[in-house]
C-alpha cells in the first residue's frame, strides 16, 4: 500500500477497471451503513452521502493527478540520467575542444528541464505507466515530517481496519449460533434486544461467547501477520462473488419485504445527532484512495478515466442509497443490526435457513480472507517508516516486535468493545478523513508546484484534475481539518451528557 515502484501488472479494459474500482469500495462499510442511515435521519443522510461521494470523487481526481506527475518526474529523471552517461563516455573519449563541450553541457543542463520536455511533446511525459504508490508520491512531494504524518495516517486507518476485522467476525458468530441455541431460536432480527450478559449457552454469556470467538479468530488468524500472504486472483473472484450475492439477496428480500405490507420502518428526516457516525461511516464507505495506484495503472486506455471514476461514483452512490433505503423502510430503527447481514437470520423474514445462515456468516468468509492482507500491509508500513538508508532490522525486531505490534492493539480494541457503528465512524471520522481529504489535497498542491519547478509553468498535465482551479485544494483543506474539529467536538459533548 505504501511500497515503492512495482510493475504495472497485467492491462485490463477501462470498463474492467471501473468493475475492480467498484468492488473495492464497495465492502464492508456498506454493511454498517444502514443502521448509521437510520440514526441520522433519511434526509439528512442522503444530503451527506452525495456530498461526501462528491469530495470523495475530487480527491480520487486529485490522487490520479499525482500519479501522472510522478510518472512524469520518474520518466524526466532517467533521460537526464541517460543524457549524463551519454555526456562522462563523451569527455572520456579524448575529444579536443573540451573546454567548448564543457560549457556547451553546462549550458544545455541549464535549459533542458524545459526545453527537452517540449521537444519530446510534454503530453506524453505525464503518461502513467508506472505503479507509483501513494508513499512514494509522499517521498516524492513532501518533506521529512509529511512523509511521517502520512505513515501515521495510514498506519491509524489499517489499526482500525483490522479492529473491524476483528470484532465483526466475532459478533457475527455470536449473534448466529447464540441464537440457534435456547430459547430464542432464529430470533437474531426480531424485536427482542439481547444484552451482552444475557446467557448463551447454558453458563456462558453472549459476551463470553464473543471473547471466545475473537480468541479463536486471533489464534487462527494471527500468525499470519509474522509471515507473507498475498491475495490470490481466485480468492478475490470468490470473496467478490459472495459480496455480490449477499448485497443483492439483501436488497431482494427487503423489497419483497416491503411490497408485501410487511414493512416496519418509520425512518425521520433528520437527527442531528447520528450524524457523528453517519460521517466515518460515509467516508470509509467511499474509500479507495490509498489503492488508486494499483487500480488506475494498468488500465490501458486512461484518456477518459475521469469520466469512468466519475460513473463509477454515480453507481455506487445509487447502490448504497438503495441498499439503505429498502433496510430503514423496511425494519424498525431499533431493530437494525450494526451488521446488516444480521437482520436477515429471523425465521420470519427468510424461511430458507441456507440463505439465513449465508447471509449470517457472510463477514465471516470475507473478512476472514481480508485480514491477514490487511495485518501484513500495515507491518510492512511499519517497517517502511523506521526504516533507515542501509540499515536492516535484527531479527527479534523483524519477525516479533514489528508483527506483534500490529496484532495485538487491533485485538485489544476488539476485546473492549463490539460496536461496528462506533468503530467503523471514529476509523473513518479521523483516519479516513485524512487519507481521503487531506493527504490528495497535499499531493495535487505539492505535485503540481513541483511539475512547475521542474518543467516549467507552460507544461500542462494531460490527467490534470477537472477541479483544477486552487479553490479547490484550500476547500477539501478547510473541510478536512473542519471534520477533525466537529467530530472531536461532538465526541467530547456526548461523552459530557453521559
């Protein structure tokens, strides 16, 4: 996620790209989004949803305008390189006029980070053929301290991505096979509330269950972090399709729900005070900033890839909007799960227990196939941040310290609490907030300085962003760091009133 320069990979179509775009964004966050719909309010809600699509869609623009800068950089760095090489075999090969050919290579070096790109056709130049990741464009525009606040950032959302992990895998089996056993069988999406210290099975609490499977889900699951696991093709196609069919059941059910006069829901317009969480939700629901690099470079055509990210947004906004709107009409505000999936393991919304327990245990499979990449990329960006220039780790510190520090402060959060709503909004509320507003906001301002630096202020990058006016920046600059000041302040208030 946050590596160096790595080969483009296999091309695919742009309408391939705009399909791998889609499913990345589309994950787990949509899962929590309709309880969150639900607290704030439908109106307010969809307000939100198309403005932080909006912002969203801006930064993407913003990160794919950096990439083709460091494209162009990384490409304007080897032929000076190559001019240099050419330049030493020159003088070493005992021509006479020297001291004419000196100066004439003085001279050329002075003018050629202007003139040699205008000769070669500077729309060429900003092509993106290479996978530059976003730590690596840090490298490349910021300073030493931006370099490690961006680590930071990234390492803050991975903790948090794997503490979701790892508390809704445990809740979902919890909720599953507690209520397969006892008295309130299939009674998971019922109006009835279970407390956590309600009985599981026999002596055995809900809660107990729950640190139960959050300890076996550890065991099974953690050592993988102390070694490599990279995502196969085929487990991608698998975790997509499950993702697919429990999404569209989901939305199935519902409406067949509805049209039969069996909805419940009596969702308001506006509650102000869900919105706290109804803004991480949104903002880790739209989140793919941090893995443009690996989607938009191998796509072959990139001449309107604008347009497809822009269609993509358009897709995913009608999705979730449709997917939030058939749950809040069609279940009562208190009855909606903070796992989604959950509503639908009632005997009386499905009959079919295949389908209950499928839709029950979805996050299970995907999650499960998730964290380990997840747990990985975060030790590796560990690794990356107190890394030093030839230096290496011993082997304690490599293959010990640096995965149990990833491990263990995910696990410990899981134990504490199992509240997905909270979770996944304070992830997205700081975290995401700023891996999705602030760092593409520094890229595009500092990528664009420097292609001025470098090129001179008459080369214009063929995948400049639509919002290329620096209104634009200071906006998405001013709304992040408003973000961090009004989910802080609401956070403090509620706290205070309890």
């Amino acid at each position: 996620m946050a590596g160096g320069i790595t080969d483009t990979g296999e091309l695919y179509s742009p309408y391939v790209g705009l399909v791998y775009m889609f499913n990345l964004i589309v994950g787990t966050g949509a899962l929590t989004m309709p309880k969150a719909f639900a607290t704030a309010g439908w109106l307010v809600s969809l307000i939100l949803l198309m403005f932080l699509g909006f912002m969203s869609y801006m930064t993407t623009t913003f990160v794919v305008e950096a990439m083709a800068a460091a494209n162009a950089q990384l490409r304007w760095k080897r032929m000076e390189k190559r001019k240099e090489d050419d330049e030493d075999e020159d003088s070493s090969s005992g021509v006479s006029d020297s001291d004419v050919l000196l100066q004439d290579g003085y001279e050329r070096a002075e003018t050629r980070p202007i003139l040699s790109v205008q000769r070669r056709g500077s729309a060429n130049i900003f092509e993106i053929t290479e996978r530059v990741e976003m730590g690596q464009m840090a490298s490349m525009f910021f300073n030493k301290v931006g370099v490690n606040l961006f680590y930071f950032c990234i390492i803050i959302y991975l903790y948090g991505d794997l503490a979701i992990y790892a508390a809704a895998v445990p809740v979902s089996l919890m909720q599953v096979t507690c209520s397969v056993t006892g008295n309130h069988s299939c009674s998971v999406g019922d109006s009835t509330k279970y407390n956590d210290t309600d009985k599981c099975w026999g002596p055995i609490r809900r809660i107990d269950a729950y640190r139960l499977y959050l300890a076996a889900f550890t065991l099974l699951l953690g050592p993988f972090t102390f070694f490599n696991v990279q995502k196969t093709k085929y487990l991608q196609i698998m975790t997509s399709l499950m993702r697919w069919i429990a999404f569209i059941l989901m939305i199935i059910l519902a409406l067949i729900r509805i049209s039969r006069g069996q909805a419940e829901g009596h969702p308001s317009m506006a509650q102000l005070s869900g919105i706290r969480n109804l803004f991480g939700v949104c903002v880790y629901s739209f989140m793919c900033q941090h893995s443009l690099p690996s989607l938009i470079t191998p796509i072959s055509k990139k001449k309107h890839v604008n347009k497809l990210v822009l269609l993509d947004y358009i897709l995913i906004l009608a999705f979730y909007s449709l997917l939030s709107f058939t749950a809040i009409y069609c279940f009562r505000n208190d009855t909606l799960m903070d796992m989604y999936t959950l509503n639908f393991t009632n005997c009386e919304i499905i009959s079919v227990a295949f389908i209950r327990y499928f839709l029950g245990l979805f996050p299970v499979f995907t999650i499960s196939t998730n964290f380990p990449i997840i747990a990985v990329t975060l030790r590796n960006n560990w690794k990356t941040l107190f890394h030093r220039e030839g230096g290496t780790y011993p082997w304690v510190v490599d293959r010990i310290v640096f995965p149990a520090i990833t491990l263990i402060p995910p696990v410990l959060v899981a134990f504490c609490t199992h509240d997905l709503e909270s979770l996944v909004g304070i992830t997205g509320a700081y975290a995401g907030n700023g891996i999705q507003y602030l760092i593409p906001a520094f890229l595009a301002y500092c990528s664009r300085k420097d292609t001025q630096l470098v090129f001179g202020s008459g080369t214009v990058n063929k995948h400049l962003s639509p919002f290329r006016h620096s209104f634009w920046i200071v906006f998405v600059l001013i709304w992040g760091f408003s973000c961090f000041i009004f989910v802080t302040a609401n956070i403090v208030l509620s706290e205070s009133k309890l």
